[in-house]
C-alpha cells in the first residue's frame, strides 16, 4: 500500500505574520519506517511546507488545495495526525480528500484524536479509523485489515462498522524505544528546506499530574527514555547525512531520570554536538546541569506555568517557586540560555495569583536578554485533562485566536468549532474568576511590549518599583481592558508613556526609538525601483524622530548597569530632531546611526514620507532654503531614493 502521512499545519506569529517552523514530524516519520518494514510504501506531505515554498497560498483556498496536493500523491490510505489547537484544518482538508474519493480509507491519530476517538467519528464522517495513543504497535495491523475491514481484535482502535462505531479497549506504548527502527528523516527535504537544527525524540511518557496538561493522557505516565547508545546514534546518522550539529532533544521532561541523563551526557561528551532540552526546576542540579554543559547542552525551557504557590498547589504542578533564581542562576552561569514560560487564564486564578505571575516573569527581565526568553500563554483547555473534567460546563467560546491557535480561514470554522465545544474544545475558554477580558489583555500586552526588550523594559518597571504587574495594572486602566487599543505594535505604547509620564520624559522617547528601529528593520532591505526617475521617498530604512532625546545613548548607559534615575541630566533635559537609519536587518548585525537635525530640517526630510516630485519640492520650499537645487540633490544622496512603488498619478508636477 502507498499511504500518504499528513503532518499539522502549525504556525506561531511573528511581527503580526504566520513563521512556519519546518521541521519534519517525528511521530509520522516513526510511522514510516514502521510501515516500510512490512512491506509498505510511506510519504510525508506537509502543508506548512507547501505554504513556505509558494505551492499553496495561506487564505480561504488552503484547504482545499491541500487535499488536491494529497490526491495528487496517489495515495492508497491517508493518515492524518492531530492536535486541538488545528483540529479544524485536520477536518477541512480531510473533508475535500473524502468528498473526492469516497472510497479512499482516511486514517486519524495523534494526541487529540485518541482522547476524543468515539466522538470525532460520530460526527465527522471523513475519517474511517481512528489509531489510537502510540500506534507503531497497531498500525501495520491496521492496514493489513483494512481491505476486508477486520480491525476487531487490533487493540487501540477505533473504527466506523457500517452506521457504527466500534472501540476497541487497549492503549498500546512501546515498553522499549529502542525496538524501534529510526525515523525516516530522508522523507522530508531537510538539505533543501535549508535547516540546521533538527527535533529528535527522546523520549516518552510524563509520571506528573498538572490539572491542565494532556501529555499523560497520550504517552501514559510511564517515563521512558532512547538509551544513550541508541540516543547518539540517531544524532551521529544525521550530522552523517545532513551535517547537522545541534538538536533539539524532544520530550516534556528530558531530566526526570538523573541517572539516564548523566549516562546520556557520557556518551554525548564525545561528540561536538550542541543540543536543547525541556526540564522541570526540581528534576535539575548544579551537577547535572556542568555535566549537560559540558556535553553539548545549550539551551533548557522550563515550564513553571504560575508564580502564584497557591495555583502551583492547585494546578498540581507542585513546583517550588523558592528554587526559581537558584537554577536560573546555575543554568545561566553555565552558558546556558533558559526558556521560562507561565500560563495565565486558569478558571480559579484570582488577580493576586495573576500578579505573582506577572512579577514573577517581569524579574526575569533583569537577567541577561541573550540567555533569556520569557513566555506567556493564555491557557488552552485540553481533552483528557482534570482541569476539562472538573469544568466542562464552563467552557465558553468568543472566537479569540491565541498563540496557540489556527486561525479561521473558511466561512464556517467559527460556527463549527463553537458548535461542537467537545471537540474543539482548545478553542474555547473556561469562564474563570477574572473576565476573560483581563486574561486576553494581560497575554497579549505581554507580546506587545516584548519587542521593547530587556533594558527598555528594566526602566519602565523602575518607574513602577520593579513590579510587572502594577505596569500592566497601569495600562489596563489606560485602555479600558480593550486590547483592540492596544494593537498596532509599539505606537499605542508611545501614546500612553507620552500620556503617563509626559512627553518630555526619557522612558517616552526610548519607547519611540525602540518602536522605530524595529520597524524599520522589520521593513528589510527592499530594492527600489524607479519609476521614470521622477518621484522619490525617504529611504526605508530612515525615519524622523521630532522633539526626542539621545535614546541611543540612554541606552548604552542603561546597558552599562546605570538606572533611569541616574541618567545625567544633561541627557534628560534636552530634546532633538533626528533622522535615525538602520543597517543590517537582524538584532545581532544591526548598526543604527542617529543624526540631530538643524531647525526646520526635519520638516524638509518629513515632505519626502510620501513619494514627491523634485518640482513640488522645490516649489514647497524655494522661499525657504536659499539653493534649493543644491538641496535637492543632497537629500537625493543621503536620505530619498525612487520608491519601490509608487503612483504617478498622486504626484502633480
């Protein structure tokens, strides 16, 4: 049999865009090789590759191109895998791929699909068979059954009989990891998607309880991890094949097992490789974390979901919240960089929980920005999780898309999915002690003031004693909980410092130059074009900036370790017009020069923000600037080029 995997089309929002992280899926390309052992023929097909390469566009038609690029594969069975956050595109694309080929088998697994098995094939009848938990074990008995539809006796599955649903009982787990062949990586074009890091499994199984987390439900709680023998050979054979020399070790909670660790980091230390890892702070130590070091790790995401200890109680995360600076601090001193993520939104969350997590997060901000990333999420309802069970009657959906959220792109998705709350139940919300107003607010104030970073961000909390929280309290009272106020990156910031703490204020005028730097590098280096020569735009990558301080020197004093308070006054009092020019486009390539402009040469540059004429120029300013020519063709040299587009037809000679 020919049998098409499909992957997830999952995406994360960068600058407001859909980025597409390509990876290939390392529970498919197991399947594969898995299949191909007995005698079966596997592909990979993965829609965010399609959409990253130009061959489906992201709008109202993905879904249905999607199916077409499937059918075009000449599959024998299809096999879709699952999350919640992007089951309705899962159902779309498999709907078209039925619609056409009624007859073609349509296969559903993964983590959503093996907790909500009965219910998904009750109501969306594209799908024919449901592989439940982890399905190397079943799959090949699945497909050897499917022609004459004898899946009775194959544990872990579910499957429609004629107008029936049949479960059968089991969840089958691989005891041994190392039983199973490797992944087929050759599968996915890893050389010609240009990566140089690649997500590896582990590992398997979570032994801890947290309310809201669904892992265990799909791995089970036995903790299992590759041998390190096993482990480092798969990395060997894809430094091998592809050159690739850091990875990204793939499991919940890589250090659980001490011992295995240490044994892994043995045999790692060999090696040069450079690699990352998730860890919980209690499963870490000084000495294990020198021994990960000193093999090849590089980065750790720790998962501490709340600052409050009376949520880490009740949420069962059980973390101490006391160890938190210690193993940072440790983690850091090593050279280690260290992912923190929080969630906000848990139904029982009061607004002092809130604002130990909002704290607890903004403390991070006086570490080392290069060695730290600070995440926080609204919480996302997950089936087969005692958070859902305790309160499934209050989930609510008012279609918000978080970060963790396909987006709707078909008429239909929002009734669908607010239509069928058990199933796509990652799309909705429980109805909580804090509106549900404050919990969008608070998450997304968060990613807005992000891009400010660390130094910017350590002198606003200064004008708040250190506290993230009353920052965020502030702006909530601002904007009236209305995140809609809010958007449009940095400039609604700009309107409220300058509203806040005056206009003339420091912290005002970095906020307006942070604002125009990352604009103007998110801008890029585009090529422009001239249209017959005869308009011009101040360049792409300037911008005028009236009435501001020396920010960029403020910011280096900041660096340096001086506090706002302390800024010389000389620097606070007074105010400029500049033109500010970035080159290079990345953080670390970045070169940024500020120029202070004379008196009135700043509304000279501004004339040239939308596209002008050398004759409306010179009549606009010729009783102003005594060689108007002249200056022209020095601005043409220095700061105006011909626009990449531009309309003659505005530009009245």
């Amino acid at each position: 049999m020919r049998i098409v995997f499909v992957d997830n089309l999952l995406f994360e929002r960068k600058n407001g865009l859909p980025h597409f992280n390509l990876q290939p899926h390392l529970g498919l390309t197991s399947l594969i090789s898995v299949i191909e052992s007995n005698g079966h023929q596997g592909l990979l097909f993965d829609p965010k590759l399609e959409v990253v390469e130009g061959r489906i566009a992201f709008d109202s038609h993905l879904y249905k191109k999607a199916a077409d690029s499937i059918l075009q594969l000449d599959p024998d069975v299809v096999g879709f895998t699952s999350l919640g956050c992007n089951f309705i595109c899962t159902t779309k694309i498999a709907g078209y791929v039925k619609r056409v080929c009624p007859d073609l088998p349509i296969l559903l697994g993964g983590p959503h699909a093996s907790i909500l098995d009965q219910t998904i094939l009750k109501r969306f009848t594209q799908f024919d068979v449901i592989v439940r938990h982890e399905a190397e074990l079943t799959l090949p008995q699945v497909l050897r059954g499917l022609p004459r539809n004898e899946l009775h006796l194959i544990p872990g599955v579910t499957f429609r009989d004629g107008e029936n649903v049949v479960f059968n009982p089991g969840q089958p787990l691989v005891e041994d990891l190392d039983s199973l062949p490797y992944p087929a990586f050759d599968r996915y074009p890893i050389i010609s998607a240009g990566l140089t890091s690649l997500r590896v499994e582990a590992g398997r199984g979570c032994p801890f309880g947290c309310t809201f987390c669904s892992t265990a439900s799909f791995f089970g709680r036995k903790y299992r991890l590759k041998s390190p023998q096993r482990l480092c050979d798969e990395l060997d054979r894809l430094h091998a094949n592809y050159g690739i020399s850091h990875f990204s070790l793939n499991h919940d909670l890589f250090t659980v097992n001490r011992q295995k660790v240490l044994a892994f980091c043995e045999e790692a230390r060999r090696r040069q490789y450079t690699w990352s890892c998730s860890a919980r702070m209690d499963c870490v130590d000084s000495e294990l974390l020198e021994k990960m070091q000193e093999a090849g790790c590089r980065s750790i995401y720790y998962g501490i979901e709340t600052g409050s200890p009376r949520m880490q109680k009740i949420v069962e995360k059980n973390q101490e919240l006391g160890m938190f600076d210690l193993v940072l601090d440790t983690t850091q001193s090593l050279g280690i960089s260290s992912t923190v993520s929080f969630i906000t939104g848990y139904p029982q969350e009061e607004l002092d929980d809130q604002a130990e997590t909002l704290d607890l997060a903004g403390r991070c901000f006086s570490r080392d920005e290069h060695l730290t990333n600070i995440q926080l999420h609204l919480l996302t309802p997950e089936p087969g999780t005692s958070l859902l069970r305790q309160f499934a009657e209050e989930l609510r959906y008012d279609g918000h898309i978080s970060d963790f959220n396909f987006p709707t792109l078909e008429s239909d998705d929002s009734s669908i999915m607010a239509g069928n709350p058990d199933i796509f139940v990652n799309h909705h919300y429980f109805a909580s002690v804090l509106p549900r107003e404050r919990h969008v607010f608070v998450t997304e104030c968060f990613a807005l003031l992000r891009p400010l970073g660390f130094t910017v961000l350590r002198a606003i909390l200064d004008l708040y004693g250190g506290s993230f929280s009353t920052l965020i309290d502030d702006l909530d009272s601002w904007s009236n909980s209305s995140v809609a106020n809010l958007r449009g990156g940095l400039r609604p910031f700009e309107a409220f410092f300058r509203q806040r703490h005056g206009r003339n204020n420091v912290i005002t005028s970095l906020v307006r130059y942070v604002n125009a730097v990352n604009r103007l590098s998110r801008n890029g280096s585009n090529v422009h074009r001239c249209i017959r020569g005869s308009v011009f735009v101040l360049r792409n990558n300037m911008a005028v900036l009236k009435e501001i301080h020396d920010a960029g020197e403020a910011l280096n004093l900041l660096n340096s370790g001086c506090h706002i308070a302390e800024l010389p006054t000389s620097l606070v009092s007074q105010v400029h017009d500049v033109v500010i020019e970035v080159r290079g486009f990345e953080v670390n390539e970045r070169e940024i020069r500020m120029l202070a402009l004379s008196e009135g040469a700043a509304d000279v540059i501004e004339f040239f923000k939308t596209p002008r004429s050398r004759r409306q120029f010179i009549q606009r300013f010729a009783s102003m600037i005594a060689d108007v020519e002249s200056s022209f063709d020095q601005l043409k040299e220095t700061v105006i080029c011909p626009p990449a587009i531009a309309d003659e037809r505005r530009v009245r000679a």
